[in-house]
C-alpha cells in the first residue's frame, strides 16, 4: 500500500520526523527512524533522514505504513463558540491581515485550552470569518485574566518568525498595571531569580522588567511596565516579591492586605512593537473599562 501527501507552503522548512507525528502518527522517534532505513517513508521517492527539512511541492512518499492516521495522537477537544463568541471576535481585532491578527484580548479567558479551561481564544478565531482558509497559531502567551495585546500568526511561516522574533527580545511589550503601594523610586530596573517547577524539579530563571510610575499616591501606584524576559507571571510575581501585588491578583496577592477587593486583575497589555522586512509596526490596545474605573476609584490618571 502507497500512500502521497504532498507538502504546501504552510508545511515548508518542517521536519520530516515532525511533520509524520504531526499529520500522519504520533509514533515513538525509534518507529520512525525504523521505517526510514527500511524504505517505508520516502521524499520523492528518495531516502532521506528523518531531519530533513521539507520543502514547497515535496512529496512524502509511504510504503505499507503500518499505523493509521493519527491512530496514537492524544485526543483533544476543539471548544465550540457561541454566535455571541463570533461577533464579539471582531470587535477586539485590532488588525488583521494575510500573515497575522493582533488583538485586544479580553479579561478571563484563556488563550489555549487548558485543564482547567476549555473556552480559548485559538478555538474561537479558528471559527471566524477572518481566519477562513487559514490556521490560528500562537505565538506568545499572556495570562487568562490579563487583557491586552496578542498577536495570532495566520501561517506557519510567521509563527516561526514572530517564535524567533520573541527569542531574539525584538519585540518589545508594554504593559500598565495598578500596584498596591507606593514606590519608592519613580523608575528603574527589577531584576529577580524566578522559580517554577516542571513535574517534581524545580527550575529557576533570571527575570528582568524596567519600569516606571506614571501617577501614584498614598496607597496605590499606576506603573508601566516593560519585560526584558519573558518568564510565567513575571510581572506579577516580581511586584507581590516587593510587597506591591497588582490589585485584583488573588494569586500573588498579600494576604494581610484587605483593601485589594477587586475582582479582575489590573494588568493590561498595553503596546506592543516590531519590525518585519523594515517595515515598523506598532500596535496598542484600548484600555478596558473596568480598568479605567479602578484608575478613578484609585485617583490615578495615565499620563503617557
């Protein structure tokens, strides 16, 4: 039995290794390297190793592949919007194009599907008008109750480039948060081991975030904030670290502290910019009303 797929634009440059768990079996590395000696996985009907990169119009070649499509991936559940999710999808766009969207991601609602939440953001563009005949990839994250700025490649090609692009620390982020407290200095640098497990080991990591106090007062403190690194809740846990949890953040929130009785958290994704092919672009998300009345309820005022 012979079976040929051949490779579009979207799948170039792909690992051969890759794109078979990817599209046809999700088989141990060894089956695969096995069926590539015996001849059962071909490029043009050629050998070659499973790091081949593949190329636009390539055609991957296999020979009595004994396992069936997709016969060992992990089921996953794709969330179904409501009408409501679509329509409301086009109002936080913030520009769309052929190769990606940016858009003002709402509080309380993940960005991938999780364990513990189904309801997505990739699930739901996938199902819009605007990604008809393309696919949502992420490219970066930003926490479920943040708001704000985030960008979806439409291709593979920009997923890759915008993967290297966050890599590189070329794409600068700014966010606005309102802090509990007030600090000391007006600006400057936080620089902090942060640490997460993986399983049972711990891992840390260095993170760094610039920033500066846009308005403040007795208690409560506007800040922009600008990661340098891109660590899980780097803002948030470098605030709580120095006793200034961003109000609204039950989980870095200090527990002596009864005045943070907000129930969102105060952390938006304010700008962001970059550059591809030297053209410069630069993009930033309006800022959600719940957070403007906070900013009233506090006495701060942003003055950027």
């Amino acid at each position: 039995m012979k079976s040929i797929y051949s490779i579009n634009d979207d799948l170039a440059t792909m690992r051969l290794d890759k794109w078979i768990k990817k599209n046809i079996s999700d088989i141990p590395q060894s089956l695969v390297e096995k069926n590539i000696r015996k001849g059962n996985i071909k490029i043009n009907n050629k050998k070659e190793k499973s790091s081949y990169k593949l190329k636009k119009d390539d055609k991957v070649v296999l020979y009595n592949f004994s396992f069936s499509s997709k016969k060992h991936k992990k089921k996953t559940t794709i969330y179904t919007p409501t009408k409501n999710e679509l329509s409301f999808s086009s109002s936080i766009i913030i520009e769309n194009n052929a190769d990606f969207m940016v858009i003002n991601k709402p509080s309380g609602i993940a960005v991938q599907s999780g364990t513990k939440s189904r309801k997505n953001i990739i699930d739901i563009l996938r199902e819009t008008k605007e990604f008809k005949g393309y696919l949502p990839y992420t490219v970066h994250r930003i926490d479920k109750e943040t708001t704000g700025i985030l960008i979806i490649a439409k291709n593979r090609k920009y997923a890759q480039l915008f993967t290297s692009l966050f890599r590189l620390r070329k794409i600068r982020k700014m966010y606005l948060g309102i802090a509990f407290g007030y600090l000391e200095k007006n600006k400057g640098k936080f620089e902090d081991i942060l640490f997460h497990y993986e399983g049972e080991k711990k891992i840390s990591s260095k993170a760094i975030t610039y920033y500066e106090v846009i308005d403040s007062n007795s208690s409560y403190s506007l800040l922009q904030l600008i990661p340098y690194t891109g660590r899980k809740h780097q803002l948030r846990k470098q605030l709580s670290i120095r006793g200034h949890p961003i109000i609204g953040d039950n989980k870095y929130k200090i527990r002596k502290n009864k005045i943070n009785k907000v129930n969102k958290l105060m952390l938006h994704a304010y700008k962001i910019s970059f550059t591809i092919n030297n053209i410069k672009y630069n993009f930033c998300a309006d800022i959600p009303k719940d957070f403007e009345y906070e900013l009233k309820q506090k006495y701060l005022k942003i003055v950027l």
